[in-house]
C-alpha cells in the first residue's frame, strides 16, 4: 500500500469514527431530552376555576380577559375579583384557594414540589392537601406564609398584612426572622414598620366569608347553628337511603384501560399503561361520576403514575356511592375504568357534652385602657367585650357598637380603642353563646382618645 493509501485509509478511520460519535451524541442528548420533558411533565400542576360568583378576571402577558368555570389556571396567571365576586380555585394535588371580593393574586410556580401564589391584594382562604415534600406559601412584600398542613387566611390591605389560622399551624419568614403560628392565632404586620400584633382571637363567627369557606369545605364550620343543620341533614339522608350490606365488588368482565375494584373503604386499580400524571378517583350518589366534577361528585387526586389505591369517604351521607378512576391530563380526564358500587357509612359525630358549670357573673375592671374581668363560671365559647358611646352595649350589636371576641375561654383581659372619634365609652363584657350573650358583667366608663 502506497502511503497515499495509507493516508486516504487513516482519514476513512478518522471520519468514521467521528460519525459515530456524534450520532451517539445525537442519540444520547435527545434521551436527555426527552428524559428532562418527562420529568418535567411529570411535576406539572395545574389549576382549574372550579366556582365563580360575579365577574372573574385572568391577566396573563398584559392581556385581560373574563373567565368561567372550568378554565385552567397555570404559573404566570393573574386572577382578579371585583367588589361583588369571589372565586375558587382548585389545584391538582386537592388543595383550594378562594378569593373574596376586590381581591388580586399571581399563580408563581405551580408544581408537585411547590405552589408559590404572590398576594398582590384581598383576602383569600387557603385549605392546603398535607403532603410530605410539597410546599404551599404565599408570599406579600417579603413577608411568606408557609403551609404546615393548614387551612389558613391571608387578608392585605394597603399596609398590612393579616394571617389568620384556622386549622393546624402556618410558617412565616419576614425581615426581621421567622416563627410559627398555631391554630386559632392571628398575627398582623405591618409592611412599613415591621411591627407585629399577635392574638389568640379569631372572628370567625361574624365574617361572611369564613363562614362561607367553612361550608363549602363541609363539616369544618365553627358556627354551631350551621353544624347543627348539617348533622341533622345527615340524619335525614341516613334516614332515606336504602341500607344494604357491606359488599366486595365483583373484578370487571369488560376489558378496559384501567380495572377498577373497591372493598369497603378502598378502592384499588390495575392498568397496563402508563398514565404520566396519574389518576383521579371519582366518586358520587348519581352513576357516572366525573372529573371536572360534576354536582355532587368528589374526587382524589393521586399525581404518582405507580399508584393502584386509593380510599373513599362517604361525603354526603350514608348510602350507596358510585366510584370510576381515571388517567389524568391536567384540567381534564382522559379513559376511565369500569364503574363499581360500594355502600360507605358516614362517620357519626359525638354529641357535644354539656357544660356543667354555667356563668353565674362576670365582674369588669378598666384600667388605662386594658378591660379585665373574672368570671363565676365558666364560659365555653368564650367572650365578647362590647363598647359604645352609648350605655349598655350589648353584642349582637347596636348602631354605634363595638365588639371584640375572645374565643378561649380561659382569657381575662382585652384592650380597647377609641373606634368612634375622642368621648366617654361605657363597656360591658358578656358571655358568649353563638350568636348572642348570655350573662354580662357590670358596666363601666372611660374616656378614649
């Protein structure tokens, strides 16, 4: 062989080589690729505008457009009520946010890791889905509030921003350090000052919205009046429905793409393919539930495309319930299983003891501007203190009445302000009842400024 062939053969070598080189390149970063798109799409979360009162607004990009029920909510989404709307917005992993009126928040990341929504202005109501590795937080001007497996309110007005805990406790991360707030606490900061009032009071019992919350959520409401009428609704539904034993459903005889069976509680499904972001469990009263859900459907979300079980509660009463799974597509299902029906029981509430040890008085005290009182007695839902420019303030309330309330009935004292302008106050402090008072102490007077 010349040494021109040699030559010619040695870059032959070479060229090939390369060839095959950058053809495995080729191949191994698309696999990247298309490993990254998979792992991304796999942590996608979406939202869905799930209820609607009033005019609704999504503001993406600069664009501002009306929305329903039904649209899909994702990072970058601004969603905005007027002074007489309010909206509920559902995400995958079952968490829900609602906004009151004149109410403005940023979809900031919606993922399985995190959900990050930026409070622009209003009051919304968080009942945040408890999971190990995600993290729910709202953020406002530095100031983060983090969910620990939590139904929470976050409410900003102009300087100030108030969080109220409802259910189990919340993390907050300000400029000056970070602390915990617990169940039945409200803390109040100030955006300019950095000042912090904290309280062991929650208002909830006069605020429409709560209330309004706590019933969509379903047996959570503080309200005894409303949890009265619930419970003896569901006796009513135990009463109608036809009792029929506890049975094993029957494994499907169709094939489908998903098989589904429930015993008791539990309902576990099988399937050959791969669904890569999960599953919905749908349940109701009326045949064929689906996701969206209709009226009077409810559903789990379970994210992991492993996942075979899941477990079932009987939300509306005792009685025979309807149960489909189905793949995910994020906002919407795609195949379902069979359809199987199981009888769920509906877990019966112990009746609330009665109190023993009723208000026989309650003696007032003023000094400075601090009330303080010592009951003979014992008051179980707590305190109202009551002021007024007129005598014998009373709760509920008069025209020109001022009330605070003191939920724990272990609180003795409570400041007061001067809400209506510098004068003479008279004060009187009473037990509370749910919806009215019951004994009230001796009145007093003192002049506010």
């Amino acid at each position: 062989m010349t040494k021109f062939q040699q030559f010619l053969a040695i870059i032959v070598i070479i060229l090939a080589t390369v060839g095959v080189l950058s053809i495995t390149g080729k191949l191994s970063w698309n696999n990247n690729k298309d490993n990254q798109t998979a792992n991304n799409n796999q942590k996608e979360l979406y939202g869905e505008i799930v209820y609607t009162h009033g005019e609704i607004y999504k503001k993406k990009d600069g664009e501002l457009k009306q929305i329903e029920n039904g649209e899909i909510i994702n990072k970058g989404d601004i969603i905005k009520t007027n002074g007489d709307s309010k909206v509920s917005i559902l995400f995958d992993d079952g968490s829900v946010v609602r906004l009151d009126s004149n109410t403005e928040i940023e979809i900031k990341e919606i993922n399985k890791d995190l959900i990050l929504l930026n409070k622009i202005t209003g009051t919304s109501y968080n009942r945040v889905a408890k999971a190990d590795n995600r993290e729910y937080t709202i953020e406002h001007n530095n100031i983060k509030t983090t969910a620990l497996g939590t139904i929470f309110i976050v409410d900003v007005n102009k300087d100030e921003v108030k969080i109220q805990v409802l259910e189990s406790q919340v993390k907050l991360t300000y400029k000056d350090g970070t602390q915990n707030l617990n169940e039945g606490q409200k803390l109040t900061i100030n955006t300019q000052t950095g000042n912090l009032n904290k309280e062991n009071i929650l208002e909830t019992e006069e605020d429409e919205f709560i209330k309004w919350n706590q019933k969509e959520d379903g047996g959570t409401e503080h309200d005894t009046e409303l949890t009265d009428q619930k419970e003896e609704s569901e006796k009513n539904t135990e009463k109608e429905v036809e009792k029929t034993p506890l049975q094993k459903t029957v494994a499907p005889t169709t094939n489908y793409p998903i098989n589904l069976n429930v015993n008791s509680a539990k309902a576990t499904w099988s399937t050959n393919n791969h669904y890569e972001k999960g599953y919905k469990l749908v349940w109701s009263k009326n045949s064929n539930p689906t996701y969206p859900t209709r009226s009077g459907d409810k559903y789990a979300y379970y994210s992991n495309p492993k996942s075979t079980e899941g477990w079932l509660t009987a939300f509306d009463g005792t009685g025979n319930y309807y149960v489909r799974v189905c793949e995910y597509l994020g906002g919407k299902c795609g195949v379902y299983s069979n359809e199987t029906k199981v009888y769920l029981t509906a877990e019966k509430k112990e009746e609330p003891k009665a109190q023993t040890n009723d208000v026989k008085s309650i003696s007032l005290k003023i000094n400075n501007k601090t009330a303080s009182w010592t009951t003979d007695g014992y008051s179980a839902k707590g305190y109202k203190l009551v002021w007024s420019k007129n005598p014998n303030p009373t709760y509920p309330t008069r025209s020109g009445d001022k009330y605070s309330y003191h939920s724990n009935p272990n609180t003795t004292s409570a400041n007061i302000y001067a809400f209506d302008g510098t004068g003479t106050y008279y004060v009187r402090v009473c037990e509370y009842l749910g919806g009215k008072c019951g004994v009230y102490s001796n009145e007093l007077s003192l002049v506010l400024e």
